[in-house]
C-alpha cells in the first residue's frame, strides 16, 4: 500500500460556501475548511468584518489532500472550471474584494503549475482570466457556522439556487474525479 502525500492548497474562488461543497466531493481531497486570507488588518477577522469588504481579504478554502490519489493540476482544473475566474472581484450576485478569485500557493512548486494552468486555461475563456496567484500570507479559519455549510443547509435558498447548479456542473465536467 502506498503511503500518503498529504499536502495544502489555499484557494478563493467567490463565496467560500461554494467552494467548500464542490471540494469536499473530490477523491483525494481528505478535509476542506473554509476561512479568510489575504488581508490587511491585525487579529482574526470575523466574517461580519469580512463581508465589510474593508478588511483585503478573501473568502477562501483550505484543502488538505493527498497528491497520490489527485494531483494539484487536477484540483486548479476543477478549481477553474466551477467558478468564473474572469470576473474582478465578483462571483454571480456576490460583490466585493472578498469574492476575488485567488490561488494562494504554498510553496514554489503550486506557484510554477499555477502558472502552467492559468496560461493553459486562459484561451477557453471569451475573458481573459483575473485569478491572482500569490504566496499565501496567513490562513484564519472562518467561524463554525461557515463550515460544512452547504452539507448543513442544502434546502436553503442560497445553497438551491447557487451552490446545487455548481455541484451538478462539476459532476458534469469532472465525474471521474469524485469520490464514490
């Protein structure tokens, strides 16, 4: 039996709710944790002063994942795929700096096929990709109401109407990358 490859990818792709529930479907992806990165104020940020769009950061995610059972290019092609990384600052109806869409890399090999898969994105894309790419600062983790949101609230309105057709377009595009 092989042994694990356990690594992190920080990324921020709109409302952390979404990208918490398109991730936590993914083989390979051991634990998602929703939180803040990327900005400028002293002390953990609450998610009041987030939604402030006062505080430069972004709703992120934090994956722990195995890279033998899926590769990093693989999580940054899905990462691409289920939200539009061509909209500043902006995902669907949500507004602000916090939304941006960001791969916070961690160490320099993440920063190099970041790189690869942004370029190789781009031209399927009618906009050019605005995706920041950036060495992660310091992650917080959002407050425990904000984990496992979607698994928690499924038939809220905003889980029916944002998060479901964001999961029904991964399993469309990346079925074989799902767990079972």
């Amino acid at each position: 039996m092989q042994s694990k490859n356990i690594q992190l990818a920080t990324l921020g792709g709109g409302c952390f709710w979404c990208t918490e529930a398109v991730f936590q479907e993914v083989k390979g992806v051991e634990k998602v944790v929703s939180g803040y990165a990327g900005g400028n104020v002293p002390g953990h940020p609450t998610y009041r002063e987030i939604c402030s769009g006062l505080t430069g950061h972004a709703e992120v995610i934090q994956l722990t994942f195995d890279a033998n059972e899926i590769s990093y290019v693989d999580l940054l092609t899905i990462f691409m795929t289920t939200h539009d990384p061509t909209t500043l600052n902006r995902q669907g109806a949500d507004r602000g700096t916090q939304y941006r869409s960001v791969i916070y890399y961690h160490n320099n090999e993440q920063k190099e096929l970041a790189e690869v898969v942004l370029k190789e994105m781009d031209p399927y894309f009618e906009d050019s990709i605005v995706t920041e790419l950036t060495e992660l600062p310091k992650f917080f983790e959002a407050e425990k109401e904000h984990q496992n949101y979607y698994r928690d609230n499924e038939t809220q309105g905003y889980c029916s109407f944002v998060i479901t057709p964001k999961l029904a377009k991964l399993r469309s595009l990346h079925a074989d990358k799902l767990k079972k």
